[in-house]
C-alpha cells in the first residue's frame, strides 16, 4: 500500500485508516445499482452481518469485524457502513464464503429489504439466516419471506426468526434443514408443513407472555420433528397421537410418521 502527499510538510490525517485499508467485509454498489456484501477475507471468517433501516439508509453491521465504504456510503465506525436507500435500485447480495456465518435481517425499524429482494450465499460452513421484528414470515429450503419482500437462499444450513410485539404468522413448508422460531408477544400463528423427502427439524420457543398462539401442523413422511418448548415441564410425544392442546410449558417433539394433519391451540 502506497500513501503520498504533496505540498510542504502539512500532517495528513487518514480517519478510520484500518476499516478502509485492512477491512474484512466489503460494502460496495456495483453498476447495477445492487448493494454487493462480500467477505474479503483469504479462506473466509465468521461474519456475523446484519442490515436495518436507519432514517433515509440501509444500515450494514458486524459487530466482530471491520467494514470497507466506497463513496457515496458513509463509515459509521468500523463495523458500521450506512448506504442510502435511494441507491440500491436492484437487489443486496450478501457473500460470506467460508466460516460460521449469520445474516440477520432487523425489522424493527421497518423492512431493509429493498423491492428486487437480497440473496444470501452462505458459502461453505454452518450458516444461518436470521431475522426479527413485527413481520409474518415464509421459509423454504431456498428462501425467507419477510413481509412482501424476499431473501433467496444458497448454501444456508439453519434459520432463526423472532417476532415482535404485534401478532406474526410463521409458515415454514418443504423444510429440511434446522430452524427456530419464536413470535414473542402477541397471538402468534405457527403453520408447519412437513412435506417432501429428507430429514428437517423446527423448535418453536414462544417467548411472549401476552396473547394466544395457534399452530397447525402437517406432515407425510418419517424423520422430521417438531419442538415446542417454554418453561421446565416436559412432556415428549413421539407417535402419531398427536395432543390437541399444548401447553406453552411443555416439549412437544413429535415423529412425523404418517399422513396426518392437526391443529394445535397454544395457550398461555
């Protein structure tokens, strides 16, 4: 890396010289008008990013990393670049290559995701697509739904979405990976379809003291299983006889064995 000035002996002061020079994750529009999240480390990190909305930007954060902006973006600190939204007029594209990896869509503030939708690449490792704030969502092996907008997902292994405090929906079909759920507060719906081939698993932790939640569950084929869990008792189902109530405080783990589908009330 080469830094030079010129005239006289005037002292030059480079802020954040270590996020722009020797930064680990790259915030860039490319030409396209698509907001590109790269991991530019050599074999990869555990990233841990996120984007929100603040005021008239899209906010991108790791907190266990330095970012790099470009112009037209602005360095938070190190691990914080804010992009203004009126410049992503295509889609966000988030690349984490190697490592543990996370990316959390925070909707407390308001959906980040812009109308062309994002595409999260996991890359090689466990990684995981997160997301919380009041929305109903939609997952698939290949992509999250929150509200009316879209992340398409590759190589991601797990999910973990949290609610708010109004009432959200979670629809969870043709799921064979690993996910959590919980709606927090508010009458919270839990629609869980279990179908196709290949091993999946759902844990729903509802942590909300207010409001009723519903689930309904579907499934027909061996090997996925369902966990509902709050507080200490347990009580574990592990054949097609499935309860028509479940308690918050409880384990439900449930076999799916047969062609079978029920509805569930959760009550507090």
């Amino acid at each position: 890396m080469l830094v030079a000035g010129t005239l006289g002996r005037s002292a030059w002061t480079l802020p954040n010289a270590n996020a722009e020079f020797s930064g680990e994750t790259d915030v860039a529009l490319d030409g396209a008008g698509n907001l590109v999240i790269t991991d530019i480390v050599l074999g990869g990190k555990d990233d841990l990013l996120d984007i929100s909305i603040s005021g008239t930007n899209l906010r991108v954060h790791d907190p266990n990393h330095t970012l790099v902006s470009h112009p037209g973006e602005t360095l938070v600190d190190i691990h914080t670049v804010d992009v203004p939204r009126a410049s992503i007029t295509g889609n966000i594209q988030v690349n984490t290559l190697n490592g543990t990896d996370s990316f959390t869509v925070d909707s407390v503030n308001g959906n980040p995701i812009v109308a062309g939708g994002a595409i999260f690449n996991g890359g090689n490792g466990t990684d995981t697509i997160g997301s919380s704030g009041n929305a109903d969502y939609g997952l698939t092996d290949t992509k999250l739904t929150v509200g009316n907008r879209t992340v398409t997902l590759i190589a991601v292994e797990a999910a973990d979405l949290k609610g708010g405090a109004a009432s959200n929906t979670f629809t969870v079909s043709n799921w064979t990976l690993t996910a959590k759920l919980d709606g927090q507060e508010g009458g919270d719906v839990y629609i869980i379809n279990f179908k196709g081939s290949g091993a999946g698993s759902v844990a729903i932790n509802d942590t909300g003291a207010s409001g009723t939640d519903k689930g309904n569950l579907q499934w027909r084929n061996r090997g996925r299983q369902l966990r509902h869990h709050q507080g200490h008792c347990q009580a574990r189902q592990r054949d097609s006889n499935l309860p028509t109530a479940i308690s918050r405080k409880s384990l439900l783990t449930a076999r799916m064995a047969m062609t079978r589908s029920r509805s569930t009330m959760l009550p507090d």
